[in-house]
C-alpha cells in the first residue's frame, strides 16, 4: 500500500511555467532516467519507476498481486503558484487513474492535490474522486506549516466528507541543511517528519474532531510510535504547553489510525502490532526505492508472527483503510 510511480513522459514544468524548480525527466540511453529538478540533478531511476509491467512482474516475485500507487514525494510542489500546482497535480493523477483503469485488478491510485490552496485542493479532491482513485498522499509537512493548521482542517473535512483515504508520508525533512552527511535526512529527519504529522493531527484536534477521517502514517509511523512514552509524558506535565487544543491523552488514538509496516526489523514491528492492532498495520513496500522494504514483506512471512497477524498485515488492514473489497481483485 505504499509504492511510487511517476509518468514516463511529461513536460518540462520549470519550462512550461517559466519558474521554479519542478521535476522534469531526461532518459538516458541505457533505459534509466535523470530525475531534474530545474536544471539540478536530483536522482537517477530506473524502468521501474514508470514501467507498469515491470512493477508487476517484480511482484509476482514475491507473491503479490496489488499494489497501491502514489507519486513520488518531490512531485509535491507545494512551493508552486497553486494554478500550476494544480496542473501538475492533475496531470499526475490522470496518469494513475488511467493505469488503474487498464489494470483494476493489479493497481489502485491515491492521487496528489495543491495542499497550499484550500479552495484548489478541495477542487482536485472532488475530481480525484470522480476519476476512481480511493484517496491522496501528502506531506508531512505543508511549506514548513504544520498539519494542524486550521487552513488545512477544511481539506480533511473534504477527505472525510468524500470518503477518501488518507497517506501521510515525510518530506522536506527538518534540519535537512544541517545535517546532510551520511544520509542524514532520510534516516532521521523522515521518521522525526512522520512523528511531527501524527503529533500535529491529534494535538490539534484533527483526528478528535474528524473520526472518520482514514489516516495511515508512512514508515510505521516514523519516531511516534517509538516515542509515544516520552510524547504522553509531555502531554501529562505540561498540558499547558501541550493539550491546548485537544485535552484528550495521545494515547487513546493509538490504533485509531494506521501505519505501514516498513521497519526493516520484526523486533521493532512486534512492537507496532502490540500498540496498534495488526488490522492497523498496512503492508508497506516504498517500491521501487533501494530504502524499502524490496522483498515485499519477505521478512515478515518469515517470521513466528501468527497466520491471521499476517494475513492482516498483508491485505486486511489495507481494504479497511481503503474501504475496498478483498472480491474485486481475485
């Protein structure tokens, strides 16, 4: 249920628009692609990325049928004028709902949405909708704004409304400047992001006043889970600094979202079974990217953990927080 894919083809952004710093591809004769931001490298990829069928097959490889489908985090571009974030957006979710279309029983889609524009974002919902896919990814963060922020209640409002889905995965990592070196930023600023979301939507009241809304952390949760001691102790001393918005314990949310299962380690995934419930723990892959987990869940089936803790994990939990049906893809 977490898995990146980007269009083969699109247009140079920065050039269409004449600003900025989007993503553009340039392919490269041995079949992989640059990744450009602007007119910077950003990262290579390779046919895996963009080619549907090889995204299959490598599953099949390890048993799996479905995956769940979302843009890559720096397509974003929340930083963007929201007419041209929109644009993009559009482009992108286009892009996964035709592929959903030709392969109902192999892809579902989470589109991407101008989240710095209340009123466009709550247009492109209602269209990503319309088109078939079952929800949206965003970040962790919204121009260094926290999801808190009463501006954004209003896009929640629309995905509970809509019955949409929710992913939550980090980017643009705090003290990503400071600490860059060895990688820094994707071993600790990702799981500290993931942490900063979830403790933002409960002490602000977003997942108090909206219960309906289906939310899934990415990276099990990142540092919030881990932390959830030092996180209720706060909360307990200085409520004063801590429960002014919401005065209900961060605890009680504990299995009221979900998180997916990409901990690299069974040890530390116990222990997300153990706070969350297994039909609150999603199968997570982060496919095709060489920091996930690229066996497809490999580590868990080998593992002691129960038949129906596992079963969970790999489809259960996933349809429920997608609200689909096991019977449309056999």
């Amino acid at each position: 249920m977490h898995t990146h894919i980007i269009p083969k083809l699109m247009p140079n952004w920065t050039e269409k628009f004449g600003y900025g710093k989007f993503i553009h591809l340039e392919h490269q004769d041995n079949g992989t692609a640059n990744m450009m931001q602007g007119g910077q490298f950003f990262r290579n990829i390779e046919e895996n990325c963009w080619d549907e069928n090889i995204r299959i097959s490598d599953y099949e490889t390890f048993s799996t049928k479905v995956q769940v489908v979302c843009t890559i985090p720096v397509m974003f571009s929340y930083w963007a004028k929201p007419a041209d974030c929109a644009a993009l957006s559009s482009f992108l979710n286009d892009h996964i709902a035709e592929l959903v279309q030709r392969y109902p029983k192999n892809y579902i889609g989470l589109g991407t949405i101008p989240m710095q524009d209340t009123e466009e974002a709550i247009k492109e919902l209602e269209r990503i909708k319309s088109i078939g896919l079952v929800g949206v990814q965003i970040g962790s963060n919204i121009n260094d704004e926290n999801l808190s922020e009463e501006k954004f209640f209003p896009i929640f409002e629309a995905c509970s409304r809509l019955d949409l889905a929710v992913m939550i995965h980090p980017w643009q990592m705090m003290g990503f400047d400071a600490m860059k070196k060895y990688w820094l930023p994707w071993l600790v600023g990702m799981p500290a992001e993931t942490s900063r979301a979830a403790c933002s939507m409960i002490f602000g009241g977003v997942l108090e006043r909206l219960p309906n809304l289906r939310v899934c952390f990415s990276h099990a949760g990142g540092s919030f889970l881990p932390t959830i001691g030092r996180i209720e102790h706060g909360f307990n001393c200085r409520p004063d600094l801590v429960a002014i918005d919401n005065p209900i314990n961060p605890r009680e949310y504990l299995g009221k979202f979900w998180v997916d299962s990409i901990t690299h380690d069974i040890d530390a995934l116990k222990y997300i079974l153990n706070m969350q419930g297994s039909k609150r723990v999603c199968l997570g892959s982060d496919y095709p990217f060489p920091l996930g987990d690229l066996e497809i869940g490999k580590f868990i089936e080998e593992s002691d953990l129960s038949h129906q803790e596992i079963e969970d994990v790999f489809s259960h939990a996933t349809l429920e927080w997608l609200k689909l049906d096991k019977k449309a893809f056999y």
